[in-house]
C-alpha cells in the first residue's frame, strides 16, 4: 500500500534519502577511459577557523555511476571552508596504473549554506579539473 511516505526502514533507503536530502554532490569521471571512477574513496573536511585545523566530516566511496552520496546533511552543512579529498592514486593502482596525482584535494567556500553544490571531478593520470556545478 502506497502512503506517500518515504519508507526508511532499510539501510539502503536511509542511503538513497541522505543522498537525495544533501546539499553537497560529487561525481567523479575518469576521462582517460570515459568511464565514472567507480570505488574511489572520497573525504569531506571542514576548516576550524579557531584551530586552523581540518576535521573529517565524513568518509565514502564513489558508487559505479561514480558518484558518493550522502556526503553531509542538510544541518551539519554550514558556511565555511571545506575540501574533498579523492584518493587518485589508490584508484589507479586499483586500475593496474600508476599516476602523477597521489590525491586530489579541492578546497572551497560555502558562505550560502541553503543553496545546493556539486563538484564534479574530472581526471586522468596526469591531470584534473573541476568547477562548481548545480
């Protein structure tokens, strides 16, 4: 029977609505191959401003689209500065390859927590890019 309620009862749907619910995507493509980096751990940090020290906030892996969800919640994420760390080099190898980047850190300002960011990654062994997508 369909109530128009989400049913969190299962691990996987809990995931598929932390994913949906956060504020904070990434997607990462191994341009190389044309293929998502599928299995590539990925950290989020966020900067204390006091310390100048970063703190984890979480920790994933990309999915095979290539994508992490469920990075942070909408309550936990708020103004400051924060990086995503994807692990390159772990990928690589795990690819039989080696590569220029160990690991590639992205570090960026939030100052409007409310509205919704993606950060794609795009790679090869020997270079990256990225940009603040929608």
């Amino acid at each position: 029977m369909l109530t128009g309620k989400a049913d969190l009862s299962t691990p996987l749907r809990q995931i598929m609505a932390a994913a949906a619910s956060s504020p904070l995507t990434t997607h990462v493509l191994n341009t190389g191959d044309g293929i998502p980096a599928a299995k590539m751990a990925v950290s989020l940090h966020r900067l204390d401003s006091e310390l100048m020290i970063w703190n984890m906030l979480s920790i994933g892996t990309t999915n095979e689209d290539g994508r992490c969800p469920g990075l942070i919640s909408r309550e936990a994420f708020i103004s400051g500065m924060y990086k995503l760390r994807f692990e390159t080099g772990s990928y690589w190898e795990s690819l039989g390859q080696t590569s220029f980047h160990p690991y590639v850190e992205v570090v960026f300002t939030i100052s409007s927590p409310e509205q919704r960011f993606h950060l794609p990654l795009l790679m090869s062994r020997f270079s990256y890019s990225t940009y603040r997508g929608s």
